[in-house]
C-alpha cells in the first residue's frame, strides 16, 4: 500500500495491518521517525507484536544507524539496488 501523508499513513493503520513498513527518513513535510512511532503507538493501543519497519536513508550510513537506534528494524541506503532490498526483505518475510 502506497500512502501520500502519514496522516493517511496513521489513518489506514485502522484498516490494514500490513507485514512491513518501508519508508524513507526525509519526506516533504514530515519524516520517517514520526512514522515510526504512529506505528508503534497503533501496536501498542493494539497490544500486537511489532511490524517490521525499513527506512530509507538518502544520506549517508550515519543516518540509517540513528534509523535503527530509533527503533526501525533495518536501513536501506539511495540508491536503492534490487538485490539489497531483496536481501533486507528477506529478513522480514
């Protein structure tokens, strides 16, 4: 499932509970670490086990290991080659 905002993002999360969560650290107007803790805040108002969460990292690996202190399960680094996220979602699926 594709989402424009994570307002919309939250929203859906009453509807699907979906596998894994892949998203990138910096968007427009939000980022991925607000992501992160709508879902973690929806599983636990849910008392449901924790949905693999992927981030995006466009900077640098420095980014994606602040990614994984916050709490997401696994970084990915732009730009995105098929075979490291084939690799990262295998981890998960």
């Amino acid at each position: 499932m594709r989402v424009a905002s994570l307002q919309t993002a939250g929203e859906r999360l009453s509807f699907i509970a979906p596998d894994i969560v892949i998203t990138n650290l910096q968007l427009c107007e939000e980022n991925g670490f607000i992501l992160l803790k709508q879902v973690r805040a929806y599983e636990r108002s849910l008392n449901r086990t924790q949905i693999p969460m992927i981030a995006i990292a466009d900077y640098s690996d420095v980014e994606g290991e602040i990614a994984l202190a916050a709490g997401f399960q696994a970084y990915i680094r732009t730009p995105i080659a098929a075979n490291s996220l084939y690799a990262t979602l295998r981890r998960f699926i």
